[in-house]
C-alpha cells in the first residue's frame, strides 16, 4: 500500500514560463485539477491548482499595472504557484497520503525522489482506486459489520469463527467508534460463503456477535437502529 504502486506516472506538467492562459486550456481539455510546477532542471519549484486559475482569471493577481507589463497573457506558472508544497516520496503509505489530503483538503501531491525530482502524483482519485481494491468491492460478495468491543480478542476470535464455518472473506476493516467509546466497528467482506447461505450464516453471527447491518448486491439490510 505504497504510493509508488497508486501513483499516477505520466503527469501532465508546468514549466515556470507557461502562461495561465496555456494553463487553463490544457485543465479544460485534460479535465484535471492541478499541475506541478518543474524547473529546468526538472525538480518540483510548485503546484498550480485549478483554483489558483480560477483565482488569475481575470486575477486577484492582476490590481491595475501589478505585473510588469499587464495584462493576463503575461502571467506565468511562476506568478500564481503554491512554492514548497506538501509532497509524498514513492515509498510513503497511501494511507497516510488519505490523511493528508483529507485534513488539508487537497486535490492530490506530488511525489518526488529522494533527489527532489518529480516522478508522479497521488491524486484523491488514486487513494479511492487503492480503496476499491482493498475492500475487495471488484470481487463482489457480501459484507458484514459488526460492533466489537476494543480489547484484543474479539476480532481474532471472529474471524476464527468464520474459518471453522468453511466461509472465506477477502477483506477486513475496523474503524473506532467515535460515539461509542470503547467499542469498534469490523467490516469483513465474504468471497465464500461455504456451505451457508446469506440467511443461515447471518442466523450463525446473531447468536454471537452485534451485527449493525449487511451489504448484498449493493443493498444495505439494518440490523441494528
């Protein structure tokens, strides 16, 4: 789960130079929401967002005669970037890049080698592919969710049940309850249900376990108010 694998590689770029106006066509045409800013070295000098076009046209950056020369087709990648922005190395975990560009509410960073070159970009849309696989959502079948105590056991104890039952599952998540201290949720996804059903294996957990509902076909059944 390393960003190296998520990452997408063929990244559209800015020069220093390029003006906005070149900018906002290729974000219209490319359908894109940022652009990383190369020098002519080739190391990261910023990022350009689709904001920060919005912000240049017709331009906060632009009061009167601000820069030299006036008007929009003067103004430069190098004007309007973002310097030293958050980035990601190929080797930091998606998971932590999810974090950041959820508490910073960015659109993705790029990723730079250890020499400062840019060598990709992990967007939001990348960390929701990564999801998708790991959930196990492409493969299909039926998902659980159950209330477990926050103590080291019960999840163990769980999944253990459900391999002497003959059920195999490709997929295991826990959130903390963040209403309900104490307590966590497991979100377990099922490849196979072996000799159960849906009915027979959900009769099998209710005997045992809190179930707050369950996801079949895309249809989430409540088990729980």
């Amino acid at each position: 789960m390393l960003v190296r694998d998520w990452m997408t590689r063929n990244v559209i770029t800015l020069g220093l130079k390029t003006t906005i106006i070149d900018a906002a066509e290729i974000m219209r045409t490319k359908k894109i929401r940022q652009f990383p800013v190369i020098d002519e070295s080739g190391a990261l000098a910023g990022i350009v967002s689709d904001r920060d076009i919005r912000d240049a046209m017709p331009s906060k950056y632009l009061p009167g005669d601000s820069v030299q020369g006036g008007g929009l087709a003067n103004l430069r990648a190098a004007d309007v970037m973002s310097s030293e922005p958050l980035t990601a190395s190929p080797n930091t975990p998606v998971d932590l890049v999810a974090n950041i560009l959820q508490r910073h509410k960015f659109g993705g960073l790029p990723v730079v080698d250890e020499a400062g070159r840019l060598v990709g970009i992990i967007t939001v849309a990348d960390v929701l592919r990564f999801f998708c696989t790991a959930s196990g959502v492409p493969q299909g079948g039926v998902q659980f969710a159950f209330r477990l105590a926050e103590r080291p056991g019960p999840l163990a104890a769980l999944l253990e049940d459900l391999r002497a039952e003959g059920v195999r599952f490709t997929s295991v998540f826990t959130s903390h309850d963040i209403a309900e201290a104490g307590y966590r949720d497991a979100y377990v996804r099922i490849a196979n249900l072996g000799q159960h059903t849906v009915a027979s294996l959900l009769a099998h957990l209710k005997k045992r376990y809190t179930l707050l509902f369950y996801v079949e076909d895309g249809r989430t059944t409540m088990l729980t108010d």
